[in-house]
C-alpha cells in the first residue's frame, strides 16, 4: 500500500521532467509549420495561442496535468486531436502485437530453459545458452531486415505490414476479418519483437530451474518417490517460476518501447508508429504522451512485479 | 532418472583458492568462448584504429568507373563484376568494405565513449550515494521525508518562480551578463544563501522563508542573466527546482540522506524508457538546426547523460556493504577523508561489477547507437557507422543484399563478443560465483 503512494511522487517528478525537456524543444511544438513560407507569423501567434503555447511554463505545465487527470492528455499540436484518442486508437494493434511477442517469447524461452536445466552442461544446454546469448546480442531491426531478405529469397509470401490499413479500431469489428490473413501478419513481426525477450526468459528459467533443482525439498520429492515428471512440474517449475515472473513482468514495459523499431520495419499500425510519426512532425504533444504512458507502465510493473512476488513467495515479507 | 545427476551435484563449487587477479586471470583464460571474444574484439578494434591505413578504398570516394547505377555485388559472388571491391558497392556506389572500416571506427568510439561518460556520472553518484546511505531505512521514516520533499519542491519551485516573476516583471533589471557571469554569480548567491541559512535552526519557519527567498533569488537571477531568455520562467523554475530540492533536502534529511536525492533522480530516470527518450532528444537536437548538429559527441552525450543511473545503482549497493568492512574502518581510524576512502580504499575494491557492467554497457551502447542511425536520429550520413549503414539498405533489399547482410553482421558479431567477455568476466571476477 505504501508503495503506490511513493509511485504519485515518483510519476509527477517523472512528468515534470519530461515536460521540461519536451517544452524545451527549439520549434516549442510548432516546428513544421515555422518551416512553412505560407504560414504567417500572425499564423504562428494565433497557434500558439489556441494550443495555449504562449503561457508561461508553469502554467502549462498545471494546465497539461490537470488535462492528464481528465484522461485526454492534452491536444495534439499537428493535427489538434486529443492526445488520449490517438493513442487509444492505436492501442489494440499494439496490444494484440505485444500479447503474441509476449505469449510466444514465455512459452519458447520458458520451455527452452527448462530442456537446459535438467540436462545440464550437455550439448543442448550449450546449445541453448549460446543461442540465447545471440538472442541477446542481435540486432533486431537487422534481424527483421534478414528475415525479409530470406523469405523474399525463398519465394515465401508471408506479407509484411498489416494488410487493412484502416484504422484499427475497426479491425474488431471489421467483415473482412480472417484468422489467418491476420496470423500470416502478424507471425514475423511478433517473432522479431519477441526474439530479445526469449533469449532473456531462457537464461532466467535456466538458472532459476538449476537453483530449485539443487534443493532440499526437490532431493526429498525425488527420495519420496514422486515420478519425475511430478516432481518437474509440481515441485520444481512451480517454485522456479516465481522469479521469472518479475522479470516477465519487469520486462514488459520494455516491449512497448521495442514496438518502436519492429512496428516501423514491419509498417504495423501501432504505437511505435505513431510516436515516430509524431518525432518526424515534431508533435510535442503525442510525444509527452506516449513517454508519459510508457513511464506509468514501468512505474506500474515494478509495482505489480513486488506485490506479484510476495504474494506468490511467502518468504518475502514487506513491512 | 535425469533428474539424479544435478541433485548430486556439489551444492556451490567450492573455491578453495585465494581470489586475486591472477586467478582471476586464470579462470577467465579457462572460459573459451570469452576468449574467443577478446580476440574477435582485438580484430575489431585493430581495424577501426588503423581503418585510415587499412581501407583499401575512400569510405566517401564514389567509384565512378564500376557504378553505373547497377548493384556492383562483392567478389566471392561475381569476380568479373566487382572491380577490386571485395565486399561490392553500397546503394550510392561506395566501397562497402572502406566504409565498414570505418563505420567500426565511429560505432566503437560512441560506444566507448558513451560509456565511459556514463561511468563517471555513474560511479561518482552512485559512490556518494552509498558511501553517505544509512545503513538500515525505516519505511515509514522514508515515505515521511519524501512526502516532505515533494512539498518543498512544490513551495520552492512555486513561490521561487512567481517571486522572481514578478520581481522581473516590476523591476527589470534586465543585465544579459555572459554564461560565466551567471555561473560565477549562482555559486556566489548559493555560498551566501548556505552561510545565512545553516544558522538559522533547522525545521523552523525561519528557516523555510530563507531557503524561499534564496531559491527565488537564484532563480531570478538566472532568468535576467541568461542571454537571450530575459523573462524566462522555464529557466527560474529549473534552478528553483535544483536548488529547492538540495536545500530542501537539507531541511527534511540533513547531509547524510543526499542517499536520497541521488536515488530519487535514479529512479526517474530508470523509469522513463530509453530509448524513446533518446529518440525524442536526438530528435530535438535534430530539428534544432539542422540534422547535421546530430554530430559524433551530442550521441556520446545523450546516450552517456542518460544511461548513468544502473551504474549508480550497482555503485551505491557495493558500496553500501564495502563500507562496512574493516579496512575501510581502519581507514576511518587513521583520519583519511572521506573523499580519500572513497578513492583510494573503495573503489579499487568496487571495480570488479564496476567492470563487469561497462563491458556489457559497451554492447548494449553498440546497438542503440546502431537503432538510432537506422531510424535516421542517430550518426548522419554520409559518415559511415554501422547502424548509418543500415539506414538505406531497406530500400533495395533484394537487388543489394549485401548492403544490408555485412553492416548487422558486423554488429552482431561484436555484441556477442562483448557479451562473451562479460559473461567471462562476471564468473572470473566473482569469487563466488555459481555456474
């Protein structure tokens, strides 16, 4: 309980920062439009003061949180749209992008992990442990650009990008929907976002596995007789699983980020995209947005990951 | 049964040698692969200092003779067709080869840099940290003074800013005095503003008026001598914020919780993501003049401002504990300063995570480096880094494979190099250290 009230202070030093270092932009928000010989200063003065530019700081500043606390963010300084719509808007693409990486890269790195640890330093757990240090280590925008040249090599039609194009609000409800032109986009995407996080859950699940292997209670499971399998799963990955869901749950915040690179590579309609849209227009606005929100789910995980912790290893006690 | 053999394993290897640095050597030496690492970053590293020796091509030069608009592709594929470049032509009609040479010379230099930066922000902040951070926190007492803290920022900033306002506003006393006047001025007010307010008894309502005042004045003087900004409120509350927060420290905490502050900006920092943060900033510095203002040293310093905070993390919590010990003790005894312990007797015994995480850091820095370029906010062409490189190669993927397949190669083989020699180093330098 104490904890989420050190996170109120924490999110506003957060925004007040973030809102110093954006407001301090050269352009102040209008970049694109003092390049543009039609438009006035007149113009200018009167944009400024329609998106409220032309106060001083502080007052900006309040006037932006108090926006925040009604839930739409401010407007958006290219197109005068709420912030919170456009972002919601995006939001399901993004989700549903996150959710398979996120999905995909649990249930592969936590399988791999688990094949490495209770065949220890064999050849598959070497096998394993250097394919999850080259997860670590690639690139992932040159991995997507790989994967491209080695589909297009091979004559593989798997389509990049998302094929409707619309606005994904409506890909819910849309008539044209199918579930495997919708796999078919989103398999390479999701795998290339997913590729750092498996490499991450497979080293995590190795070590942690090999830890609860070397206890007591797992050499007391074993001399009761348990079958192996009972002991594995019952015993073993229950217990093992408890640290990895901190880091599952630390490490996905991170993926909203990594949406920026995969989803301009793969032209998916998402967050990601946004934000580099809105960084090419120089949409203050949208940017403290996206920054802001991406703050809160870090903030917010942190949270969830210690109370999750404890609540799941009753050895850890907060006061 | 599978399970029987890890069971019966020893429970921790037993280390029964004294940890020094030549076992330490010794059991790095024992990790291949790590080994293979330093020898593939050895190559790396000849290459990007000698590039201007060795590149057999202008890494700029366009070789008109062979680019005719067609892909000239690299020798193994087609020796007829390449002309002396064994690695073919770019998109532009640049030597590929000369330009990875080189591409690693500006690719390793940001990240070295960079990462140096962030250790010495890091290890100084985070050595302050813990070398002052009490040793056992109370909860209670914690949430307590940051609740302080946050009403005084509030008061500061608040009061600091609209004082200096209106200060400005009714009497302008507009100076435009140069950046060194300003700085020279600031720490003079600051020293005053110190001496007057540690008489003044702490937690009492004179002292919270002084420090007011005090934040106000800095911050009005800072706007009136700013050049160029004459009224400029962002300027006043920037400075009411620092000086707010320090002081205001002070006041809820004494000298000995600048544990706290440091860690507070380290948790702000942890929490905004990277790289769009890094994004944003290139992005500004970008649209600021032009995008060739994204020089070399702005990337080493945005990456290296804002990573700082793990290193200070990691710093903070070694030492925490190595304080604690008897040298450090016996150091106090015999009447060493702090500044010396922290120095000489500390940090010598710090360096082994010190060093493990600057080895990953460089990897780490390799790749947002090489992120940024490709989005076009990093390393600007036509300087060739290896990310840079990779910028185009999207375009014509299929006609000029190799345009994109050498760059992330590069990257890729280095990375895990570095990261090799991490992971080596992590298991030679911890004594006890379970594999």
């Amino acid at each position: 309980m104490r904890r989420t009230f050190q996170a109120v202070p924490l999110l506003l030093l957060i925004s007040m920062i973030l809102f110093l270092i954006i407001h301090n932009a050269p352009g102040g928000g209008l970049g694109p439009y003092l390049q543009n010989p039609h438009i006035t200063p007149a113009d200018i003065a009167r944009l400024k003061h329609n998106l409220g530019l032309d106060k001083p700081l502080p007052v900006q500043y309040v006037t932006w949180l108090g926006q925040v606390l009604h839930g739409d963010f401010g407007y958006s300084t290219s197109n005068s749209e709420p912030v919170f719509n456009a972002i919601v808007e995006r939001l399901p693409s993004t989700f549903l992008l996150m959710g398979t990486a996120y999905f995909i890269a649990i249930v592969i790195g936590v399988s791999a992990g688990l094949f490495a640890a209770v065949r220890p330093y064999t050849t598959w757990d070497y096998l394993i442990t250097t394919f999850a240090f080259f997860g670590q280590s690639m690139p992932v925008f040159w991995l997507a650009l790989m994967l491209q040249l080695a589909l297009a090599v091979h004559g593989i039609p798997l389509p990049f990008g998302y094929l409707l194009q619309l606005p994904s609000a409506e890909i819910s409800s849309s008539d044209t929907f199918s579930l495997s032109d919708r796999i078919s986009h989103l398999i390479l995407p999701a795998t290339v976002l997913a590729f750092l996080n498996i490499a991450l859950y497979s080293r995590f699940m190795r070590s942690s596995m090999l830890e609860v292997i070397r206890t007591d209670y797992m050499r007391t499971a074993a001399a009761k007789g348990l079958s192996f399998r009972t002991i594995l799963f019952k015993h073993g990955l229950k217990n093992a699983m408890i640290p990895l869901v901190t880091v599952t749950a630390l490490t996905l915040p991170a993926l909203f980020g990594g949406a920026i690179v995969t989803e301009s590579i793969f032209a998916w309609p998402g967050e990601g995209r946004l934000f580099i849209t809105a960084l090419g227009q120089e949409d203050i606005a949208i940017l403290l947005g996206f920054l802001m929100i991406n703050a809160c789910l870090v903030v917010f995980f942190n949270l969830f990951a210690d109370v999750v912790y404890a609540w799941l290893d009753p050895r850890v006690k907060y006061e | 049964m599978a399970l029987a053999a890890p069971i019966n394993q020893p429970m921790i290897e037993e280390e029964a040698e004294v940890f020094s640095k030549v076992t330490a050597w010794k059991r790095f030496r024992r990790h291949k692969l790590a080994m293979a690492g330093v020898v593939v970053l050895a190559v790396m590293v000849f290459v990007a200092i000698f590039a201007w020796k060795l590149a057999p091509f202008d890494p700029n030069g366009i070789d008109e003779v062979h680019w005719q608009g067609n892909p000239v592709p690299p020798c193994f594929v087609s020796a007829a067709q390449c002309g002396g470049h064994f690695l073919g032509l770019d998109e532009n009609g640049r030597d590929l080869l000369s330009r990875l040479m080189f591409g690693a010379q500006i690719s390793l230099t940001v990240a070295v840099s960079a990462v140096i930066m962030e250790l010495v922000i890091g290890t100084l902040l985070g050595a302050l940290a813990g070398y002052y951070g009490t040793v056992t926190l109370s909860w209670r007492r914690f949430s307590w003074g940051l609740a302080v803290m946050v009403l005084w920022l509030a008061i500061v900033t608040v009061a600091g800013a609209f004082a200096g306002y209106l200060i400005a506003r009714y009497f302008p006393l507009q100076l435009h005095g140069g950046l060194t006047q300003l700085i020279v001025l600031t720490l003079l007010g600051a020293k005053i503003a110190f001496d007057v307010v540690k008489n003044i008894p702490p937690k009492s309502p004179a002292r919270i008026a002084a420090v007011t005042v005090a934040g106000a004045a800095a911050g009005y003087l800072a706007a009136i001598l700013l050049p160029g900004k004459p009224l400029a409120l962002d300027v006043m509350i920037l400075v009411g914020v620092l000086y707010g927060g320090l002081v205001g420290f002070q006041f809820g905490f004494g000298i000995q919780r600048v544990d706290h502050v440091i860690m507070r900006v380290t948790d702000v920092f942890l929490s905004i993501p990277l790289l769009p943060l890094l994004l944003v900033l290139t992005g500004i510095v970008a649209a600021s003049s032009t995008k060739a203002a994204l020089s070399f040293q702005t990337i080493v310093l945005i990456i290296g401002g804002l990573s700082w905070p793990s290193v200070a993390r990691l710093v903070r919590a070694t030492y925490l504990s190595l304080r604690e010990r008897e040298y450090a003790e016996a150091a106090r005894a015999v009447g060493n300063s702090d500044l010396r312990i922290m120095l000489r007797h500390l940090l010598p015994n710090a360096m082994a995570p010190i060093t493990v995480q600057a080895t990953l850091d460089v990897a780490n820095v390799i790749i947002l480096e090489s992120v940024l370029s490709f989005l076009g906010f990093g390393i600007q062409p036509p300087t060739a880094s290896w990310g840079s490189m990779l910028a185009n190669a999207e375009a014509n993927l299929q006609e000029q494979w190799w345009v994109a397949v050498f760059p992330g190669l590069c990257i890729l083989v280095t990375v895990l190099a570095i990261n090799f020699i991490g992971d080596g180093l992590r298991d030679a330098l911890d004594p006890n250290a379970i594999k």
